[in-house]
C-alpha cells in the first residue's frame, strides 16, 4: 500500500499541472502547428478530455473498447490485449496487475496511471434520473493583447468594430461518460459585443447534449458534435495529430459520436445523431444543418471558392462572409465487433445552398466542386496475437479511390514496429476528412511510412520513423507532381520517477515552388532539419523544472536560415490552493522560415503554440488561486521582446514597438 | 559505494558572463568546471555561480594565459570561494589586454543548495577602455542552476543577461549568452563534459572535454571547441594544498595560447 501511495504520490507529483497534455502529445501538436500555422487553436477538446480522465477516471474492469479508445495514448492493440485478459481472466485486481498485460510496458502505466482506476464493477444501468447527479461548472475567461495594433485604428476603412478583448464563456454538466450538455459563448479581439454584427452577444455560441446509453440509444447527440468515420478517408472531426515520436500512433481512434464542447467556430456538426446497438452490430446515423462562412464569388455563378474556418468577424470585409452559405450534411456508420475484427461501412452527404467552386488554379484542376459531395468507405481492423492490422477504402461520387492500410506489431517484448500505406487519387474528392497523411486532407498522395520503437530497458527507449510521400498531381505553392521524405529519430531516457530526458532528431524534405516572380515558378527542394533536447525535473512535491533546447536548419536552393530556442520553465505548487509557473524564452532564427514552435503551459483548458522568429525573449507567469474547493482563479501574462525589431506583425494585426504582450484571466465555478 | 556512471546530455541554459568584444575565440579549459564534482576534483575553480552551492571547501585560484603568444592578449582571472551555510558566495574578477586596449571585470556570486538544484546568481561589472577612445562599461547578471540527476549525471543551466547592455551609446549591444551543458562521470578517474553555447547573433558553439585523474594527484585534460575548431590540452598535479595545471589550446590560425592554473583549497575540518 505505502509503495503504491509512493507510486501515485510521484505520478501525481510529476503531473503536477496535469491538464497539460503528456510531452508525447505536446510534440504532436507542436508539429501540428507547424503544418497547419495555428498558434492558439480555439479547439480544445483534448484538454477538456485529459482533464475529465483526471476527475474521472475510467475503471479498467469496466471500461469497453470505446471507453479505452478516450484515452489518447493507448493503441487498438493495447485496448485489444486488455479487453482480451480481462476476458480469460476477469477483472484486475489492482493496477499493478497491468504490467501482466501484453503489450502494456511501464512507460505506457506510467502515462495512463492518472487516467484509469480498477474498481469493481458498477452497475451500468443507470436512469436518467441518476444522471442529473454529476459535476457542473461555469467558466469565464478574457485575453487582451495590450499592444494596440492598426486594426483598431478607425481611420482605417477596415478597422475593427470591437473592443480588444477575447471573451468566452462555458457552461458545462457532466455526469461521467453518460450525460454531458452545456453551452459555449465565443468572442474574439476585435469583434463587437451586444452591438452590431454581433447583437446576441457573443459572435459564437454552442450548445450540446450527449447521452450514452439512454434507452434504446446507445449514444444520442442534439446540438452541436463530432463525427468520426473510420480512418479519416471521408470525415473525421476530431483533433487528427501527425506524424511523431509516438510510432505506434498511426491509426486514427476516436468514439464515432462525440458531443462538441470546444469554442472552435468550425470543424463541428449541429443538429442529432444517435448511435444503436444490437448484439455486435453497432449503427449510428447523423443529420446536420448549419451556416457558414465563405469567400463568395459572384459573375457568372455565384459561389464561393473557400471555407472562412477562422471565425474572426471584426471588420466590414470579414463580416460580409459570415454565415453565407448554408451545409447540410448527412450520413451513417454501421460496423461489427467480433473476436479482435471490427468492420464497418461508412458513408457521407455533404449539400451547400450555394456552389463551392475554388479559383481556377492548375493545383485546384481535381479539387471538390459543385453544390454536393458524396463520400463512402468500408473501413476494417484485426487484432492477431501481436499484430494489429487496420484498413479503410474510400471512393467519392465518381468513384475515384481513396486506400489507407497500416499495421502494429509487437515483434518482441522490447520493439514495436508500425506501418502504414496510403494511396489516395489525385482526384479523390473530400471536403472534412482528415487521415494520417502528409498532406491537410486525404488526396492526392501516394506514401508508406514505418516506425519503429525499442526498449532496451526500463529506462531508455528509441524510436523512429521513416516515411516516403509523393504527390501525383500539383499542390498549393507546388507547381509540379513531387516527392517528400520525412525522418525522426529520438532517443528517451527516464533513469528515475523524477527526471526524464529526450533528444530529438528530424529531418524533412519538401518540395517548394521556388521564385513566385519567376516566369516558370518549379519546385525546389526544401529541407528542414531540428535537434532537440527536453529535459524534466521533478525535484520535490513543490517544484519541478522543464527546459529545452532546439537548433533548426533551413535550406531552399542555397537560401539557409537557422533557428534557435532555449528555455527554461519552472513549476511550484506550494499549497493545493496556490501553483505558479514561470518561462524564460530565447529565441533566434534566420526569419519566418526557420520558426521553432514551442508549447506554452496556459489557464486550464487552453494551451498556445506560438511560432517564434527573428530574435529576441519571450517570458510568461501563470498564477492558479483556488481559494476552496468549487472556486478557482488564473491569471496568464506573457511578453515577447524583439531585439532590432520596430514593427511587429503586418496588416491590421501590426503593432508599433518591439513588445507584445498579453494579460489573460479565467475565473471557474464549480457547483 | 559503488557509482553508476550515467552520461546525460541535459537541456540546460548556461549563460557565461562576456561581452561581445571580448568574446574569447578560444574554449576556456576550465568552462567545463561547471558540470563536475567539487568534491571528486579538489582544486577545481567553480565554473559557475550555481556550482557554489555544492562547495564545501574555501579556495582560490589564478589563471592567466597569453593568447597566441602575444603578450598584447595576455588575460588573467581570480576566482574565490568561500564556502557558508547550504552554499558558497564567490569573486570573479578578470583582467585581459593590455595598457592601450584592455577589458576587465568584477563578479560576484551566490549559489545555494536546494537538494538536487544548485542555483545561483552573479552580478558583474564589465569594463573595456581603449586608449585615446575612452572606456565603456555595463552590469549584467549571470543566473544558472546546476541539477545532480544521478551519482555520475549533472546538467547545468545559465544565462548571461546585460543588464544595461551598451557598450557605447550608439551601436554596440552586449550579447546574451546562453550556454547549455552537461557532466558524466564515467567513473572516479574519468570525467566528460560537454556544452552548447548561443551567443547573440553567432552561430551556435558546442564545447566538449574529457578529464581524466591518475589517483587523484595527476590530471590530464582534452576538449574541443567547434565554433573557432580549435582544441585544448593540458595537465595538472595536486601539491598538498595546491593545484597547479598548465594547459596549451591551438587555435588553427592564430597559434598556440599557453595557459597556467594555481589554485588553493583549503580542506573542511573534520
């Protein structure tokens, strides 16, 4: 018992501030961010997520493949191998039973430990009236950037109408896994209040209802949620990470009906889903309806030639797109579960009320166009001793074809290897699907990627992964069909509970068009080379330090950049009403195209990625007050400091000066 | 008791203390310091303000080395320890050029013992006087930590912050230095050590070293420097109270600096 309170003392210990994502994770959004130049994303489910697994732990004698697959780290194969051992067994009798597991090593118990319990078995049959028991918050938070930028200059024509303050408000009940509902209101910098465009208030709100085994329902949504079909060929709506140091996550996981709680603006459906179950069979069907936001084109035709995914409306211009068009969508999913196979069928109707069409560019020649999109895909998975197999084929309307197969093996005790094959049509057409690709969506590409993970020991762990992509037709910015490679290798060392170390090694190659004034713009090779040190600290109960170091190496046709960061961050907790942190940041990069991205710790629920180029520091404090149990507080401030620099950002978002600085505050209510 | 001896690369940020136009092209021998064992190395100069932390023992030293064999670049530095309660305070003061053109600084010192953490910090006043172009001077602060990982494992973390960082009223800046590094040792003869240095505006620097001891009297030392591609050699012996190391480095262009170390330590009373 006293070695199991010193296990979880220092997991809890090392977890210290853990809403934040695992380090895994945060590599991987770090490199997301990079793909996708999203510094501080809206969309945070994820957090949301880890922090209910927190509260709420998921008991591992209870839990099925769908309950298992919440927890962001395991693979099919390790929810497989413990649903498989309960099965000959029956029910763990504590966690240390979990190291009797296949395929479950320390460092994966280490990672989910906060996350699982093994309780006894609880009855599931819950009422509905049992269900109005659970957990209920309200949470308020605002963000202003002090530095005024051109933007609120109302000389300018395209001046913001709003005031500089971020607002967003939650209300959120949870009972479990069985009865979520709450509502989200969103206003960004810049965007009015009670006033104007926004005479409701704020300029984004949304509501959700989700429901787990209610009655014949094995799971019903009303309002806003998220639909996730196979691996992601035709629609997948939750946070889809990339390529990382985790090489054994290359299969998309995630339920297939989630409720929406994000204050994302975009990537959601709105309007019911339900999910039955009979036997092993399982369906869900969904219909949506919303508005939104497009660059309208009218000549000949109206249409519009781009989706508005920001969800800023702070001036005239941004304004006029708002809500233009409206989407419907509609679909089903239908799969089997037997022994280790899963099979299913999926299938997709995208409708616009007005044509989408993008500009007539030779890389748009086989984008989706018109006013409707069909997407259907059979999608599989197995699980055999140690290998886990995984697949899914698409086709859209004309039946171009979409192929993603991938496996995971245990090939020993100590290595993993993983593989994936993807071959996607250069006219295959998808709007919201989001697999594990090179590329944003699931077209036109061609590639297999491998990876491989050792552990020679307890304490260290290698891993690497090799992937090969090509592109058989063009690609924005890319005037030619091309080819791209991308390697890693990392080597991680945990020598004790309280001090863990990785050291990183990337390199990419992709190609870029080189000169747009040039008469033939062609490609050139782009390479992008990182070296990375992580480090982290537990040094007491109170306190723990993390700090990093990252060099990058640009290269497009002889134009070289290099890029440099280093920081260090410490961590106190000194009572369970008062945690601090603080970060010290130096940066130094060649310009914009050697940026290192570095995730910040933030307010709970909230997490940024900034890119940091030129040079200069870059600081933030977050202070936590919880002065008792149903009330909390936060407050962030955080500066950049540029050397040389008199002018920071371009348009409406430029700034005089070299600083910039941003106060954010967040107030939660429990009850 | 046996020791395991781990190498471990840490992230950790060491800022040394120079200013641009004195930045040395050449590795200092003894940079390294920071990331050993005090204790296992009697008479070793404490290389940062966090590595004060761990002393125990009262000592001096004198370095001076004459660059590239030319007296004009002659520089010396006094360091002293002295050891108090859960750390150590510390001088440093440096002196290099010469009467014409001559930098010099005065440092002081604190490092404290938090467990595993040493942390430090040093305040220093860097002085650079040209003759018959006047002289300019500025603060600045040195902050680092040093972590014990393990018995053989210590990465140090410190950063060089001009404080008032002109050297002059119109161009010159002094450069924030940040220095990243580590310690093994391997065992109690054999100590490697390496850094990554950032200086503001330079490309990336990474100084590596080895130092082995033969029972504990004799010392032979080997480091490379990647920014300047020069490397350093040298040896040492203890004479009761004393070490006394005499070290040559080889800069491929610029020749040969010799370079002599004695430092006092007074032993802890029983």
């Amino acid at each position: 018992m006293n070695r199991f309170l010193a296990i979880l003392f220092s997991l809890v210990c090392s977890h210290l501030f853990a809403q934040e994502p695992p380090v895994q994770m945060q590599q991987q959004l770090e490199d997301l961010a990079l793909t996708s130049e999203l510094e501080d994303p809206e969309d945070d489910q994820l957090l949301q997520l880890l922090e209910q697994l927190k509260k709420d732990p998921i008991n591992i004698n209870t839990a099925g493949e769908e309950q298992f697959r919440q927890i962001p780290i395991l693979t099919d194969l390790q929810i497989d191998h413990i649903l498989r051992y309960r099965k000959i067994l029956g029910n763990l009798l504590s966690i240390y039973e979990l190291q009797a597991v296949p395929h479950w090593d320390l460092r994966t118990i280490r990672m989910v430990l906060p996350n699982i319990s093994a309780g006894s078995s609880e009855n599931l049959k819950e009422s509905f009236l049992s269900r109005l028991k659970g957990d209920q918050y309200i949470l308020l938070r605002m963000s202003r950037v002090l530095e005024r930028s051109k933007g609120y200059d109302t000389a300018n024509s395209q001046h913001y109408l709003g005031d500089r303050n971020r607002l967003m408000f939650r209300y959120r009940y949870q009972y479990k896994d069985l009865l979520y509902f709450g509502l989200v209101g969103d206003k960004d910098a810049g965007e009015q209040f009670f006033r104007g465009a926004q005479a409701k208030g704020f300029d984004f709100y949304s509501f959700h209802f989700f429901a787990r085994r209610l009655g014949i329902f094995r799971s019903l949504a009303l309002g806003d949620y998220t639909i996730n079909l196979g691996q992601g060929l035709i629609h997948w709506q939750s946070m889809g990470l990339g390529k990382n140091s985790e090489v054994m996550g290359v299969k998309r996981q995630a339920p297939v009906l989630m409720p929406y709680r994000s204050s994302g603006e975009f990537n959601f459906n709105r309007g019911v889903a339900a999910g039955f179950q009979v036997g092993r069979v399982e369906s869900t069907v969904f219909f949506s309806h919303k508005k939104i936001s497009g660059n309208l084109e009218t000549d000949s035709l109206e249409r519009f030639t781009s989706m508005l995914t920001s969800g800023y409306y702070r001036n005239e211009l941004e304004i006029a797109g708002r809500n233009r068009v409206a989407h419907t969508s509609y679909g089903a999913n239908i799969h089997y579960t037997g022994a280790g196979l899963r099979v299913g069928m999926n299938m997709v109707v995208n409708r616009f009320s007005i044509p989408f069409q993008k500009r007539a560019e030779p890389y748009t020649r086989y984008a989706f166009s018109g006013n409707q999109g069909f997407n259907s895909s059979v999608d599989f998975s197995y699980t055999y001793n140690y290998i886990h197999v995984f697949g899914e084929a698409a086709f859209d309307g004309d039946l171009n074809p979409a192929v993603l197969a991938g496996a995971m093996m245990s090939v020993h005790p100590k290595v993993d290897i993983s593989l994936l094959y993807r071959h996607l049509a250069k006219d295959y057409r998808v709007l919201f699907g989001s697999a594990f690709t090179e590329g944003s969506l699931p077209v036109n590409e061609k590639g297999i990627y491998t990876g491989i993970t050792i552990r020679p020991s307890d304490s260290w762990q290698f891993s690497a992964f090799a992937d090969q992509s090509s592109f058989p037709w063009l690609k924005y910015r890319v005037n030619a069909p091309t080819r791209s490679h991308d390697y890693l290798v990392q080597w991680s060392y945990r020598p004790n509970k309280q001090f863990d170390i990785y050291a990183r090694y990337r390199q990419e190659n992709k190609p870029i068009n080189d000169d747009p004034l040039a008469v033939i713009n062609h490609p050139v090779p782009k390479s992008r080379q990182s070296l990375r040190v992580h480090a982290h600290s537990q040094l007491n109960a109170e306190l723990a330090f993390r700090s990093r170091v990252e060099l990058l190496w640009y290269d497009r046709k002889g134009n070289k950049e290099e890029g440099f960061l280093a920081y260090i961050e410490g961590f106190y907790q000194g009572s369970q009403k008062w945690k601090a942190n603080l970060r010290l940041q130096f940066f130094e990069t060649g310009g914009y195209n050697s940026r290192v991205y570095a995730y910040e710790s933030d307010v709970l629920y909230s997490f940024s990625i900034p890119a940091n180029f030129d040079s200069g520091l870059r600081y933030y404090c977050n202070l936590n007050w919880k002065p008792y149990k149903k009330m909390q507080f936060w407050l962030r401030w955080s500066q950049s400091v540029y050397t040389n620099k008199k002018e920071l950002g371009s348009g409406l978002d430029q700034i005089s000066g070299n600083r910039r600085s941003e106060l954010k505050c967040q107030w939660l209510y429990i009850f | 008791m046996k020791h395991l001896f781990l190498s471990c690369l840490l992230c950790s940020i060491d800022f040394l203390a120079r200013s641009q136009v004195s930045l040395s092209p050449m590795a200092h021998p003894y940079a390294l310091n920071a990331y050993g064992s005090i204790q296992k190395e009697p008479g070793l100069l404490w290389g940062q303000a966090a590595a004060l932390g761990a002393i125990q023992n009262f000592s001096a030293g004198l370095y001076g080395e004459q660059r590239f064999m030319l007296r004009e670049l002659s520089r010396y530095q006094f360091k002293l320890a002295l050891p108090v309660t859960g750390g150590g305070f510390g001088l440093d003061a440096l002196y290099s050029g010469n009467s014409s053109f001559h930098s010099s600084g005065l440092g002081l010192a604190y490092g404290k013992k938090m467990g595993k953490l040493d942390a430090g910090l040093q305040f220093n006043y860097h002085r650079l006087a040209t003759t018959g172009y006047g002289s300019a001077s500025y603060v600045s602060v040195d902050a680092g930590a040093i972590l014990q990982v393990n018995d053989q494992f210590r990465t140090g973390l410190q950063i060089h912050y001009p404080a008032n960082g002109s050297l002059n009223k119109s161009i010159e800046r002094a450069a924030i230095i940040y220095t990243t590094g580590f310690g093994y040792q391997v065992s109690d003869k054999f100590f490697a050590a390496a850094e990554i240095r950032k200086t503001e505006n330079l490309p990336v620097q990474v100084h590596a070293g080895l130092q082995y001891s033969f029972d504990q009297k004799v010392f032979a030392l080997l480091g490379i420097e990647s920014g300047s591609s020069s490397f350093y050699f040298g040896g040492g012996f203890l004479l009761d109270r004393f070490r006394i190391d005499v070290t040559a480095s080889l800069h491929p262009y610029l020749g040969i600096t010799p370079g002599m170390m004695i430092v006092f330590n007074q032993p802890q009373k029983q």
